[in-house]
C-alpha cells in the first residue's frame, strides 16, 4: 500500500545522559541511517534520549524510515506540547510526523534549520517538492504546540479496524476498495482500544488515542498550519480594558455587579482563548485572566479599605437601635440611610403573651424583667434563625417581619415554623420556670402575608426601619383573635396560599371580618408540624369540625350542626364549635342573601 513508517518509543529526560545502546537491527539503522546532525541556531535544551523501545526486527526490515512517537504530556497531564526532535548522544532523532513529512517531500532531515525557542525551517529545496518553507514555531525544548484539527469523537478522520485491514487485502475482490479508501492517504495504525495507557487528554478533547497527537501534527506540516502567538501589545490592552471596565463597575459600590463583571470577563477570556485555540492562535487566556483576576482582588482590597471607615460609622450609629440584618443591609447599601420605603410581599408575624398583666401583678419586678428577657430572647433566636427580622419588642409582643430586609423565597412558611418552634421552645421554659416558682406562660401568635411598605420611618432625626400597612394590621388582630377561639396560632388565607400545607397540621376556622374591613378573610389554625403525632381523638374531631364548617359555608346548616355537635362531645371546651353551633341557631336561612359568606365581624382590636 506505500512506505512504512517504523515509530520508536523512547524513555526522555532533560538532563544530558549517554543512550544505552541495544543489539538489535532498529538500534543499528538508528545509529547509521536515523541520527543526523541539523543546522542549529541559539542555544537549546532538547530532551535526551535514554533508552528506545522498538519493535521486531522484522518491521525495521520493512520500514524505509523511522521516527520517535515519546509523549511529553504538560503537568496537569493535557497533551498540548510535543517534541518534534530528541538528542540521542551527539545527534538528533526526528519525531515519526516529521520524518514522513520530510521524506514525502524530499527533504533531508538534516537539510532543517533548528532556531532552539523560536522554530523549525523546513527550506524549499530546489529538488524538494515544497512550494515554500514551512515553519513551526518551537520553544527551547524543541517542542510544538499541537495542532489539533478536529475532535476524534465526531469521526472527522477515516478509521478502518485492522481486522478489517487484513481481511480485504487476503480477498482480491475487496482490494480495489481498499485502494480507493487509502490512495492517496498518510495512514497510521494505533491501538485505541479503551482502557489502554495510549489514551490522553487533548486541549480540546478527553480520553483520545494518542495517535491523534501524529496525525495531528502532521496535518499541521501538510498544511503548514500551526499555532502562532500573540503580541505583548494587545494583550497588554486587553488586560488595561478589563481593568477600566471593574473600575467603573465598581463605582457604584454595588458589589453584585462587580463580582459579576469580574466573573464575566474571566469567563469571556476563557471562552475567547479556546476560540483562538481552534483558529490557531496561541491566547494565553490563563494568565490574562490570573491578571485580570489580581486586578479585581487589588480594587476589591481597595475598596474594602476605603469603605471601612464608613461602613465602622454606620455600625456603631445603627446596631443600638435596628435588627443586625438591616445593619448589614445599611452598610452594604449606605444610599438606604434616609427616609422612605419600598413595596414588598412579606409575611408579618405578631405574638404576645396571654394574660400578662395579671402575671406582672403577680410577680415582683426584677422576676418579672428576668423573666420577660428570657422569654423574649429564646423567641427572638428562633425567628432569627428562621431568617425573620425582629421590627419591635412593644412590651411583651414581638413584631417580625420575613422577607425584609433580605428577601427570602419562603417567607411565608419560614414564619409558621417559626410560631409552631415558639410553642415547642416555650412548653420547655415552661418546665424551667416552674422550678422557679414562676406561673405558667402561654403566648399567642397571629400570621399574615400581603403587600407592605417596609424601610425607614420616622423624622429626619430619629427614624425606624419597620413595616406598615394593613397586612401588619390584621396580623395583630389575628393574635388578639386566638383568645376568643382558645387557639395558639392563627395565619390568615393570604398566609395559607404561600405556605406548603402538607408540612403543617392545619384547619379552616373560621371566616371573619376584622374592625374597618368589609372583606371577610378565612383564618386557619396551625397545630404542628405534621410530623407531630396526633391522637385518634384529634383526628375524629378536626375530621368533624372540618366536614362541619364545610357544610356550613354551603349552607348546609343542619349536616353543619350535626358534625358540629360530634365535634363538641369529643372536646366539650371547644370554643370555635360551640360558637358556630350558636351562630347556626341564631341564623334565619331563608333571609339570607346570596353574597352571605359565613362571616362573623371581629369588632376587637
């Protein structure tokens, strides 16, 4: 089929070392056909050759040339450089590509011009069949910068296994295809077989059979096509670009858009590096953007330190008197430190402790201050924890808000577990302060979602970052409502669309109208999580006291009585039942117009 090409393995280091010579045809050819001696220009360090492994002297006596196929792999272990000719002793070996590169077009190897750290000439010889010279640029150890020309994966080469190979040449039908797939063709015969050791890692491709690395760089020789580099000039202007671009995008001190720029130019010089990859241009992508990257900690240092007297100022003003949240969000956000707001969906949580001025007349004072601050500090970590920011203490009530300053996703079901851990924490103090001699505390929580205006509120003086709005208005109103329904906690319908029910314990109450409101707003009870077990009893009486309430907003007010009635026998105490059952005796369900909701209006504040 053509000329055969005999590749050579050979263990390489950098330091000069005598080749250990073998008996053998290869090592004889080597010594007298092979090692030649090329014209060099500067001073190099080409790796040296210690030992060769080759194969059967059979296949030297077939080879009309040869050539060494050594990998140097970079150290993070991608195959981008490779050394196109090694030193054996005194002489020089060229690499298999080379080799059948020069004697395809008729050029001694030792007819090449060596510049060690800048390229190899290949000179069109009058009796060459070169058009021009061909130059590969090379670096002081001799190798190049590999030329890939296409990915293995996407079958871009010709491949015929060697099965295949040796069955159509022993059958003369097949030869004439066989001709026709090669004529014409340099052909190379690897083993790439997968979990084999000739397999690498490419600059654009993982696990590739090594003979890629051949082909390759052969193909850059045919086409005299290999990577050139880049100037100091434009990359120093790149680099002086992307500088200026976080300059100004750190001006506004806002520093999401400064660590997103940073991370975009980044990527973008990386992205623009391995484009000039496939177009045969030399990026070094990774030190513009080690450069670029030094550029963006220097200002981020910078401003860190600028920013430090201001952001010391605004901690030591604010921290007395606001959330450490809103802390954090003044000092990130410095333009937020005058009056105003903005409109926000949040989740208000107000809870207070029932009954505590009968308690505080039972208790002397400094008890009692014990004691409230405690209370007031265990509850106050759990809605920390749960991302809620505390707005106000007004006494023994606690205001919160979730979702502000900070917005979170969930704010709405960050404020129910809030409200059920508060009843499990206080059931816990409850036992430590009995101990004490302290009464029993109970505290009722009210829940609800809607829009409010949250930010800084006051004089220009002194102001407060807090929330208003009505959906502050009915949280509170639902707190005050747990005591007529003998309830801990109530969340309203605004509440219960943005919560994922299926982890809480919940039941439609009831559906009220609260002081100044027309608009009646269904209230849900929130017992537990749903991983708190409930007893059988409690189980038959939600199942009631929900079948009941349904029946009653359809009108169906004597099932509603009934199921009503089931629930009161299993708790004779419940308030929320025996209400309804009133309300159900005292309606005239003839009179009643088709806009009747079921409502009853709340008129305590």
């Amino acid at each position: 089929l053509g000329n055969v090409y005999l590749p050579a393995g050979f263990q390489l280091q950098e330091s000069p070392k005598i080749f250990r010579w073998e008996p053998g045809i290869f090592f004889e050819q080597l010594h007298k056909r092979f090692l030649k001696k090329p014209e060099e220009n500067g001073k190099g360090k080409p790796y040296y050759a210690v030992w060769a492994l080759t194969q059967k002297d059979e296949f030297t006596r077939s080879s009309v040339n040869s050539g060494h196929i050594s990998i140097v792999r970079d150290k993070d272990g991608i195959l981008r450089h490779f050394p196109l000719i090694i030193k054996v002793d005194s002489l020089y070996f060229p690499a298999v590509s080379l080799s059948i590169f020069l004697d395809y077009n008729k050029v001694p190897f030792e007819k090449i011009n060596i510049n060690w750290g800048e390229n190899i000439i290949i000179p069109s010889l009058p009796e060459s069949y070169l058009d021009e010279d061909v130059v590969i640029p090379i670096d002081e150890y001799g190798n190049v910068f590999i030329p890939y020309y296409g990915f293995w994966s996407d079958g871009s080469s010709k491949m015929m296994e060697v099965q295949n190979l040796i069955r159509y040449s022993d059958e003369p039908e097949y030869l004439d295809d066989l001709l026709d797939f090669y004529e014409g063709s340099f052909v190379f015969i690897s083993d790439i077989s997968v979990g084999t050791s000739d397999l690498g890692q490419t600059t654009i491709e993982e696990n590739v059979p090594l003979v890629t690395v051949h082909a390759a760089l052969l193909n850059g020789m045919l086409n005299n096509q290999f990577y050139t580099k880049w100037n100091i000039l434009p990359l120093a202007a790149i680099i002086f670009v992307s500088g200026v671009l976080l300059i100004l995008t750190a001006l506004p001190r806002t520093n999401l858009i400064f660590y997103f720029t940073a991370l975009l130019l980044i990527s973008l010089i990386l992205y623009f590096g391995y484009n000039q990859l496939l177009s045969f241009n030399l990026f070094p992508s990774f030190s513009v953007s080690v450069f670029v990257f030094l550029i963006f900690i220097g200002m981020m240092i910078s401003i860190q330190v600028i920013s430090a007297k201001d952001r010391a100022f605004i901690k030591n003003a604010f921290a007395r008197y606001v959330p450490d949240k809103v802390v954090e969000n003044l000092i990130d956000n410095p333009e937020q430190l005058k009056l105003g707001g903005e409109e926000r969906e949040l989740t208000i949580l107000f809870s207070d402790i029932s009954g505590f001025t009968s308690i505080s007349e039972k208790m002397n004072p400094s008890d009692l201050v014990s004691l409230l601050n405690e209370y007031l500090t265990e509850m106050t970590k759990i809605i920390i924890e749960k991302e809620g920011t505390i707005d106000k203490f007004i006494g023994d009530a606690i205001l919160a808000e979730f979702g502000a300053p900070v917005m979170i996703e969930h704010h709405a079901d960050a404020a129910v577990a809030s409200a059920i851990l508060t009843q499990k924490r206080l059931r816990e103090l409850n036992n430590t302060w009995k101990e004490k001699g302290y009464p029993l505390i109970m505290n009722r929580t009210g829940i609800n979602t809607g829009n409010v205006i949250i930010g800084n509120m006051g004089s220009e003086q002194v102001f407060d970052y807090t929330a208003i709005g009505d959906p502050v208005n009915l949280a509170a109103r639902l707190e005050s409502a747990n005591k007529f329904y003998n309830t801990k906690i109530l969340i309203s319908e605004f509440t219960y669309r943005k919560i994922n029910d299926s982890l809480y314990h919940t039941r439609l109450l009831d559906v009220i109208k609260v002081k100044g409101k027309e608009k009646a707003v269904k209230v849900y009870e929130v017992t537990g999580f749903v991983s708190d077990p409930l007893l059988e009893e409690d189980l038959k009486y939600y199942d009631f006291y929900d079948r009941g309430f349904n029946f009653y907003l359809h009108k169906q007010f004597a099932e509603s009585k009934e199921h009503f009635t089931k629930a009161l026998q299993i708790r004779p105490n419940d308030y929320s039942s025996a209400e309804l059952i009133n309300r159900i005796d005292k309606l005239n369900s003839a009179s009643l117009d088709e806009n009747w909701d079921g409502s009853i209006t709340y008129k305590e504040k």
